[in-house]
C-alpha cells in the first residue's frame, strides 16, 4: 500500500513537471500590441508604421517568459520609464503569446521644487521630467513638509512626510477637473498656485482671487464645489477677492465667506 501511495504521489508530481513545461512553452510571451486612448475614450490599436512614436525596446526584456507568470504591473512600469510622456492605463495578458498594452497621453500639469529643481508632474502625481520653464503650470508650495525621494519616472505618492498633504493635492487637481467643460490642460488657465500654510490650503488664481481651506484633508471634494460656486457667482469678486471656506451647515453645505 504505502508503495502504491509513493508512485501515485511520484506520477503526480511528473504529471505536473510535465504540465508546467508545457505551459512554458505555450504561453510563452513573444508579441505586444500596444492601443492609445482616443478622444472618444475608445482604444485603439498602434499602426505598425508608428511605433517609431512609442519606445518599446524596454517590453523585449520580458519577451521568452512564461505569460501564466508574467508581472503585467512591472512591464506597465517599465513602459512609463521610457516613455514619460505616457501612462500605462493597463496591461492585459492575451494568450497564448501575447500582451496588450493600453496607454494615455500625459499632461503636464504642476510642478512641486525641492532643494532649488522643479520637478513637472501629470495629475496622478507622476515626475514627467525636471526643468527650469515651468510655464503654464500651477505652483504646489508652502509647508507640505519634508519631500524626499523625487525622481523622474517614478510617482510623488510617499514622497511627502506628511500623507494627507499627498492626498490634498490629488483631491485638489480631481476637483478642478469636475468642473463642467474643464480638462486638465485648462486647469492653469484658473490657477496659479496652491500653498499649505499650517493647517490650511491656500489657492490662487490667474485673476487674483484667493480660496482658503481650512482642514483641507477632510472632505476637500465638497468644500472645493460650494468655495468654486460662491466664486462664479460672484463675479465682482473673482479678481482680488478672497473666498473663505466656513463650517458645514446643516443642509451639508458649507458656509464661504467672501470679502
């Protein structure tokens, strides 16, 4: 019996050899297919003659491997490297032997300076690159404590000492975007600078006028629409004008003082 029970146990195992061998010879991953994201957020695949536009030598570094295994999150990683213009919105396994890789164009949106070098960021926190022109581009300053750790090709998340301080300036940026008709290439259109002074946020815009948050961490989404509705509807004020975020009321609205 016990015989019998090591065959089986030794048949098992050859059986699965035998399937993993085969596995790695079927799936093994030889083709990329790479689709931008249109106007009409519809994908669509790269022309062959194009690729020229898109570095993909970096995906050939993963070309003989098994697709069952394959780390699609570190080839969306290595893609954004080479291609910094670009985000990898994702990356999908097509068996047998291939991937697909699905990418937007990055917008250079704001611009963070640390230690004297501005470093230029797309709207998910990601170092597009370090450069002294900085046109066009909305200011994140002021006490956002230490920030460390900036490197082009890589994202700001965990750079900040102070988490929240991460997450305000994300919550900032999406805010804008909400906004009816407003895209993130027209953010810097309104804005010019967002500063953290001690427990508030800060905002200029092009025209002068100024939003204070105070607790920007907590519920900055709601604060930021009734602030940017209490600015459009007063228009005397939106040169030079302060708005000045209050307290939640009742009907969930919060007050804005406007002087």
């Amino acid at each position: 019996m016990k015989n019998k029970r090591l065959i089986a146990f030794f048949c098992a195992l050859a059986f699965m050899a035998v399937i993993v061998v085969g596995c790695g010879v079927v799936f093994t991953f030889k083709k990329a297919e790479v689709y931008f994201v249109n106007e009409q957020g519809q994908y669509v695949q790269v022309e062959k003659e194009k690729e020229d536009n898109i570095q993909t030598e970096c995906i050939k570094s993963f070309f003989g491997k098994n697709l069952l295994f394959l780390d699609t999150s570190a080839v969306a990683e290595k893609v954004e490297q080479a291609n910094l213009d670009l985000k990898a919105e994702k990356v999908e396994k097509a068996y047998p032997k291939k991937i697909r890789i699905f990418v937007s164009v990055r917008i250079k949106l704001y611009y963070l300076q640390v230690d004297g070098e501005n470093y230029i960021c797309s709207y998910d926190g990601f170092v597009m690159q370090k450069s002294d022109d900085v046109s066009d581009l909305v200011k994140v300053d002021g006490d956002y404590g230490e920030v460390s750790g900036l490197s082009v090709g890589s994202y700001i998340k965990g750079s900040f000492a102070n988490a929240d301080n991460y997450m305000v300036v994300q919550n900032f940026f999406a805010s804008v975007h909400e906004i009816e008709g407003f895209e993130y290439g027209d953010i810097s259109s309104l804005f010019r600078s967002i500063t953290f002074q001690d427990e508030q946020l800060v905002c200029q815009t092009q025209g002068g006028a100024t939003f204070v948050f105070d607790q920007p961490s907590v519920d900055f989404g709601a604060k930021f629409d009734d602030v940017y509705s209490s600015y459009v509807a007063n228009a005397d004020k939106q040169d030079n004008g302060t708005f000045i975020c209050g307290e939640r009321q009742p009907n969930g609205k919060y007050s804005v003082d406007v002087q």
